[in-house]
C-alpha cells in the first residue's frame, strides 16, 4: 500500500536521441506501464520550429527509476533512447515558480573570488 505525502518527490527524465517516429502519442504508451506521467514537455528548436531531439518526462521517482531501467536500450526508429533522471522535484512544488528562477547563478568577478572556500581568488 502507498500513501501520497507531501514528501513524495517526482523525478524529470530527459529521453534523448529521438527521431522522427518518436511522437507524444508514441513516447508516452512507452512510459505509462511504468506510471503516470506527471507532465511531458517537448522544447522546439527555434531556428527550425521542428520538435527537438528529446523530451522531459515527469513521474514519481520510483516509476521514473523503473521506467529508466525498463527502457535502456529501447530503440525508436532505430535510433536507441538515452534516457537520463535529470532531477528530483518536490511533488507540492510551485511548478510556475520553479520554472520562473534561474538555473545557473553567476557571480561577478569580484563575488566569485571572494566566494571560494580556500581564500584564493578566480582569475
């Protein structure tokens, strides 16, 4: 028996090397034996408006783990999926203000010397 808590966390798979025959409809009768999907994004290559070469999967993390395992080596199209959990996410996390902050920090030359650990500045 499961209990849903606000501790469960969902993990993102990035499921790349995809090609044309790699479609929503295709991708996600993959993933649902393993367990629902949470959320499916599929980002656009802005020079060319086409469907990237891969996608993000969101579930549970112990179906997103089985998922991972279940799927290695599975091939589309003869190209083999490279599957990837990118990170764990929090299952009541804001969705809208996790994807609103920054991925990256970066530090003026100034913070960044400052910054380390060992005294010794960045040059």
């Amino acid at each position: 028996m499961t209990n849903s808590s606000p501790e469960t966390t969902h993990h993102r798979i990035q499921v790349g090397n995809l090609g044309p025959g790699a479609t929503e409809p295709v991708l996600r009768g993959l993933f649902l034996p393993y367990g629902p999907i949470i959320s499916y994004d599929r980002p656009v290559d802005s020079g060319t408006g086409r469907p990237g070469r891969f996608v993000y999967i969101e579930m549970a993390s112990a179906d997103a783990a089985a998922a991972v395992a279940g799927l290695a080596g599975h091939e589309i199209g003869g190209k083999v999926l490279m599957l990837t959990a990118t990170e764990t996410v929090p299952e009541d996390a804001d969705r809208h203000a996790r994807s609103a902050q920054p991925r990256r920090t970066v530090l003026p030359p100034s913070t960044a010397a400052s910054a380390r650990a060992d005294g010794s500045s960045v040059l």
